[in-house]
C-alpha cells in the first residue's frame, strides 16, 4: 500500500468516510490527515461543473463550457489523435473548473439502435470504441486529472436501467462488451472506472466479483478507483468487497456506517477497507497536485470553439452525393428549410449536458457566408406536430432554389438519458415536408442532425445526405464549411444503419422483459451479424464518402501486420480510413465473417500514394474460450481483408496463423444458430445451452411484497392502495405532460422516478430519507398503511435528532 503510515493514523470512521461523497458532486475531505474532498463532473464532452443546484438529470445550470461533439459523432473520426486532442481540451477546461474527475467518456458498446445513450457512446465495435476512449484518456489525464471511464459494465439501455439483470454469455461478454474497456484501461490508463446501474447475469455490476476482481483487478492489472454510478449502490459491503471504492453521492454517512458495523462483526476485515482507501487517496493526491501549484483558472473560448469546429469537421459523414450535388458550385441559390437549421440540435439530453461557451447556428452561418441563400422557412414543428401552412411556405420557397437544403433530425426530447427511443424513425412531419419538397425542387441536400441510426425509407428523395450526428457547439459552422468544399468530408460511420429496425439482431430481445434482458443475439452485433447473416443494410459500418475518390493496391501480409498503398485519384485533398478486418476460416468456432482489428487514416494530396500499415496486436487473432476460460488463439486460415467499409472490401489475403491448441469450446449440433450467425431468432433453449444454464424469471413475482429493487412502476400491483394511486399518479402526469407537448419533462418522470428502485429513494435523497425511513415507505406500498406512516416518522425523528446531536 502506498499510503501505508497514514492510513494507520486514521480511525476506522474517517476512513469509511471516504467511501462515499460528502456531496453530490464531492469526495469528503479530512483536513486533519492533509486530505482534501475532490470534485467529479460530468462529462463526457464538455465539462458539466454544476456551483449551485445539483442534479444527475442534466436539469439545472452548469458553469459555461465547450461543448465538443458528443461521441457518437467523435466516432465517426476514426482518428484517436483527434480524441486525444478533444481529451487535452476537455482536461485543460477541467482544469480552469477545478474539476480532479472527469465522469466520461462513456463506452458501452451499441447493441440497439433505439438505446437512449447511444450518442454518448462511441461505436457497435468494442475496439475502436476502446481506441478512441484510450486516446480521450490519455488527453484528459495528460493534464493531471481523471478520467472515469463508464458504464462498466454491459449498460446497454435505459429501460429499467437500474435493475435491469442482463444475461449475456460469457464470451460474448469478453469479446463484445468489455473488450472497450479492457483497451480504455490497459491503453489509456484511465485513474477511475464508474460502475453500471444494471446487474450482470444476476448481481449488481459493482458487487459482481468475476468483472470487478476477476477481469478488472486480477486480469487487467485496474489499480484505480471504481466509484458508483449516481445512486447505484445497492449492497454497500458487498460493492466494497467487489473492490468499488466510492459512492456517489452522498448518503449522508449512512453506508459508512454500514461499512463500519460489517468490519466491527466481523462480516468484513478491515485490511478490505485499508485497501480502498489506499487507492482513493491515490486519486485525491494525484488529481490534487495540479491545484497545488499556480494553475490556470481561464481557457481560451475562441481557440477551444475552433478546437469543436475542426472535430466536428472530421467527423461529418458524407452519405450520399448523386450527381455530385456537393460540394455545392459557387453562386447557386439556396433555400434554407427546416427547423434545426435556425436552431441547432447539437448534443443529447441529461447528465451529459453541457451548457456551451457560444453555439454557432445554421442559418445565422449561412446569412454570413459566401452562399447565395434565398431564404429561410422552418418547414415542420421540431416536436413533430403537423402543419400544412409551414409546408406550403417551405415549397413556396423552395420553388425559386437551385438547390434546397434541408436540415433535419431528431428534436432533443427523443434522445435523452433514461429513455429508449420507440423507434428508428425521424418524425412524419419532416418525411411529410421531404415529400412535399421533392415536388417542386428535386435538387434536395438533405443534413441530418441526431445521435444514432435512423431508417431512411425517404433517401431516394434527397440528392446530397450529410449526416452531422450531434456535432457540438460549432458544428454548423463545420458543416457549412463541408457544404462549401473548403473542408472535404472524411467521417466514416462507426455504427451500422440497418433498412428498417426490425433488421436489427436484438430487435426481438430488446429492451427485455420486466426482470431481465437475455443477449441471445451473442457477439452478433451491428455489421458483426449483418456481414454474418448477409442481412442487407442501408450502410454499412465504417461507410463515409468523400468529395475525392481513392484506391487500395499492393497489399502485403506478413507475421506483423499488413501493408499497402492508398491512392488519392481524384482531384481534391482528403482523408481516408481504411479498415482492417480478420475472419478465420476454420468453421470450427463459430465466429462473424469479419471483425475489425485495426484502422489507420490517412491525409492524401490528389493524385498522392502512401504506403500504410498496421501492425497487429494481442486482440487480432483472440477468441475467448469458455472451456479453458482465457484468450485463446484458434489455428486457422484467416482472411486478412482491407476495406473503405466493413462492406466493401479492397484487398484481400490469407495467412495462416499457428494457435493455442486449446480446445473447441461447443458442441456444434447444440448450437445451429451460432454457427449461422442468423441469430436474431434463438430459441431460449439455444440460448440457455450457449450459457450453460437455465435463464431466470423474467416477471416480476406479483405475490411478493415490494422491496428495495422493486421499482416504484411496481406499485401498479401493490397491496397498499396508496402505492397503487402514486402509480397511477405517475403514468397520468406522464401521459398529461406528454399531451400538452411538454416532453421533456414527461422524459424526467420516467427517468427519475418510474424506474426508479426504492433503494434510489434513499440514496439520492442525500440523507434526508434513510434506509429505516425506507422500510415505512416499504410498509405502506405494501399494505400496513399506519404501522409503516408510523414507523416512517418515528424514524424520522430519530434522524433529526441525530442530526441536531441529540
Ligand atoms: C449517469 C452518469 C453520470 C451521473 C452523474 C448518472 O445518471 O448515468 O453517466 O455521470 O449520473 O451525473
């Protein structure tokens, strides 16, 4: 231990003090051993440093900050030097805000296009999202602070995110979803990890030993701190036990306590607690240091503004140009249409929320630049009610354009934190004003502005598709100068958008049912079972074009890695990535056709040819063997194959690798889907084989009274009358809200309080409601209305008067 000789000088409760915060945003302090509270903010794409009023809900006001493009949009990059560079500016902002934590960025993998957070998060792809969040890592901490790498682990919705037990294999476990966070930590060296509100195959993330102490302390050599996600903390001890140092946020000393009474009986050695706190003071001193010294307490706003221009302009993705409509010829005369082009949609709702420095709009940037704009009409109501008028006005318009440019996407109360998305579609109001447009002017570029894969039915109506994902604060200027030519288009989609949602391999198993969620898809996920299952897409992963056209030649394969030459044919400057992906030969194992093992991107003058490579690495030829439980390599032909998209492959060999000779981990006739790799429909006999067990009740237990990790949206069945009402309550003020247009607001119902378990009651209450406090509550919603209100306030003024030291 680091801290040895001071921690022997500390009483067991200073020590579990340091366990949990000492606010919502704090560490608690002990200024008599020297220790000073740190500050954690959210992230993960500009800093969310909230002075007064604190919420996890993205609800009140942060202190101002560059809001960078969300992740999703970063992603679309391929550039880990571009998310290093975002991560020095997100650290150098966090210092001026005196922040020691950074709570981003977030990395877990998109199994479901309709998933809330899907913005916040990088790729379908576990190593290039585990790229690109090392490279932030780096960034961020290059500054002396933390990261805090999340949600660990298999956090994949937002339905019923706290209690959601998700059953998923163990290999497609290692392969699929923690393989991101294996690189963010080994490759980022990442000081803290947040722990996931959901269970895993049965237990809590934070209290489960085979992630948190198996994989991520024994496995990967983790010696930072985990901390809580805000309010997930079910069983102290046992998260302790598991290793999870901090909880946040405060439960006003309560689970300190609990810690205490588990090591006074003896039900916890102290030596556990000793631990934790050695790696907690670790991340108090080591992120203390930089405001031990003069450091600086300002940024530059307009040099970080460009910083967010220039990512965005890197991760806008061309997706169709017929014609060559863009970029768009000098002179021409545009319409401007739609709402998101007066007001811009450039991050997602809820924690991550940032409150930016500046925010460049569309149509302010058009007025202002060298375009020849005739006009602008919104065209359609951003929350998606119809309205013919605002469509004749934007035709009326559109008539006298040579070309229309159409800005469109999802408003901000359709992709927020804690609520999936219903479906995959943009709203028919938008599709309504496309076709109406198309009549009059054909000529149509159409700008995409939202987080995560949309269907596209309507794509043969629009000549010139740019999507801009979320691109932050100065993204419109960056798409402006996309449109313009002065920047070439070199975005690539680190996701796969499928024809329609019904297409997509967990369509069936997604969200779950009321208990759990089964991954009977496997590692098939995004263009892993669309590639597999030859399932055709709209685009493909890893699909971005470019106003310069290039070609791959003269591949070679050696023990190392692969080398070959791209060339820029066409006649502008621009950046290519291209893909390498690996596919072994054998059948033996079943596996995807292909799997992504490296990418590089590449600058090219016209008519210029570099030489790349890239080298392989420790993941290139693994599998996970649930026989012999570790990294085993299979020895088999493999198919080295490069590509401009997971799709469209350019060069292609094989090479013979020499394996593990560990062995075939399956009975093959057991599991026919797998080997297909058709596995949008396993029956749950398949999937019970792969796991090799029986899955669990996946309903709730309606004869069982409610208790902690029942959800307040459980009352709907309680015995107590007034736990039924508070139910109908809710859904009433959801549907209410809901119908008067306040959507947003109706979101934070569902979030906050509907799925909500009841532990949440007390642990995001700060103290104000106790456990014992909890267990009245508990009472009522279960029938013993009197002995559960007395219960309630006896117990409440125990804590008063404790409080006031009586
Ligand atoms: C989110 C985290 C976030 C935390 C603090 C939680 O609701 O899941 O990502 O960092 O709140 O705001």
């Amino acid at each position: 231990m680091k801290y040895k000789e001071l921690i022997k000088k500390m009483t067991l409760e200073e020590k579990a003090s340091l366990m949990s915060g000492k606010d919502f945003w704090q560490t608690q302090d002990l200024p008599q051993h020297g220790i000073n509270s740190i500050f954690l903010a959210d992230g993960p794409h500009g800093i969310r440093k909230q002075a007064e009023a604190a919420d996890h809900l993205g609800l009140n006001e942060s202190i101002p900050a560059t809001c960078f493009p969300t992740a999703a949009t970063v992603a679309n990059s391929w550039s880990v030097e571009l998310a290093e560079k975002i991560g020095d500016y997100l650290g150098i902002e966090a210092v001026a805000q005196k922040v020691n934590v950074l709570l981003g960025p977030g990395i877990n993998m998109k199994r479901n296009p309709l998933a809330g957070r899907n913005f916040e998060y990088f790729s379908e792809d576990p190593y290039l999202a585990g790229k690109l969040a090392a490279g932030m890592i780096r960034g961020i901490q290059s500054h002396g602070i933390s990261a805090c790498v999340k949600h660990y682990a298999v956090n994949n919705q937002e339905e019923r995110r706290m209690v959601i037990d998700t059953i998923v294999d163990e290999r497609t476990l290692r392969e699929i979803y923690l393989t991101a966070f294996e690189i963010a930590i080994k490759e980022g060296q990442t000081k803290a990890v947040m722990s996931a509100y959901n269970m895993l195959n049965g237990v809590h993330t934070n209290e489960n030993m085979h992630i948190m102490q198996d994989i991520l302390r024994k496995e990967w050599g983790y010696d930072g701190v985990v901390v809580t996600d805000w309010g997930g903390s079910n069983d102290r001890v046992a998260g302790l036990l598991a290793g999870n140092e901090l909880e946040m946020p405060t439960t006003a000393g309560e689970t300190n306590q609990e810690i205490i009474q588990a090591i006074r009986s003896g039900k916890l050695q102290e030596e556990v607690l000793d631990e934790c706190v050695d790696r907690m003071l670790d991340l108090i001193f080591t992120t203390e240091e930089v405001y031990a010294k003069p450091y600086k307490q300002q940024f530059d706003v307009d040099e970080h503004h460009r910083a967010a221009q220039k990512a965005a302009e890197e991760s806008i993705v061309l997706l169709k140009n017929e014609g060559n409509i863009l970029p768009l010829k000098q002179g021409v005369k545009v319409a401007v249409i739609g709402d998101f082009a007066n007001e811009a949609r450039y991050q997602g709702a809820g924690s991550s929320i940032v409150n930016p420095t500046k925010l460049d709009q569309p149509w302010n940037g058009l007025k202002e630049s060298g375009f020849v704009t005739i006009g602008y009409e919104p065209g359609f109501e951003r929350y998606g009610k119809k309205s013919r008028k605002r469509i004749e006005k934007a035709c009326a318009l559109a008539k006298n354009a040579d070309v229309v440019l159409l800005y469109i996407g999802l408003d901000e109360a359709t992709e927020a934190e804690g609520l999936d998305r219903h479906d995959m579609r943009i709203p028919q109001n938008q599709i309504d004003l496309l076709d109406a447009l198309y009549q009059v002017n054909p000529n149509i570029v159409a700008i995409l502005s939202c987080g995560a894969a949309v269907e596209m039915p309507w794509i043969g109506k629009v000549k010139g598709l740019l999507h801009g994902y979320l691109s932050g604060q100065a993204g419109a200027k960056a798409m402006l100068r996309i449109l313009s030519g002065e920047v070439n288009p070199s975005g690539k989609l680190a996701e796969t958008y499928p024809l329609q949602y019904e297409d997509t391999p967990s369509y069936r198993y997604f969200p779950g049912k009321e208990v759990s969620v089964e991954y009977r898809e496997g590692p098939f996920i995004g263009y892993r079972y669309f590639d597999t299952a030859n399932v055709e897409v709209r685009f493909p992963f890893g699909f971005g074009l470019s106003y310069t056209t290039f070609e791959y030649s003269d591949l070679q394969v050696d023990r190392d890695g692969v080398t070959f030459s791209i060339t820029n044919t066409g006649s502008m400057a621009g950046m290519e990535v291209a893909q390498l992906y690996v596919g072994c030969e054998s059948g033996l194992i079943f596996r995807p056709d292909k799997e992504l093992k490296g990418f590089v991107k590449v600058h090219l003058n016209a008519g210029e040819t570099k030489r790349v490579t890239i080298a392989f690495d420790d993941k290139t030829f693994r599998y996970f063997n649930v026989k012999t439980d570790r990294w085993e390599i299979e020895e088999a032909d493999y198919k080295m194959m490069i590509g401009a998209s997971s799709a469209d492959i350019r060069l292609q060999d094989r090479l013979f690798v020499e394996g593990t000779e560990a062995p075939i981990p399956y009975e093959k006739e057991k599991l026919p889907t797998y080997y297909s790799g058709k596995t949008n429909d396993v029956s749950v006999e398949e999937f019970e084989a792969l796991i090799g067990r029986k899955v669990p009740v996946s309903k709730w237990d309606r004869t069982r009274p409610l208790g902690y990790n029942d959800t307040i949206a459980q009352c709907q069945y309680a015995k107590g009358g007034l736990a039924r009402f508070a139910f109908w309550l809710i859904s009433f003020s959801y549907w209410f809200l809901r119908k008067i247009g306040k959507r947003s607001t109706a979101n934070i119902i569902m979030m906050s309080i509907y799925h909500m378990p009841f532990r949440g009651i007390s642990r995001m209450t700060g103290g104000v409601i106790n456990m014992p406090m909890l267990d009245g509550i508990l009472m009522i919603a279960n029938g013993q209305l009197l002995k559960g209100a007395g219960h309630l306030l006896r117990e409440r003024k125990k804590l008063v008067k404790g409080a006031k030291g009586l």
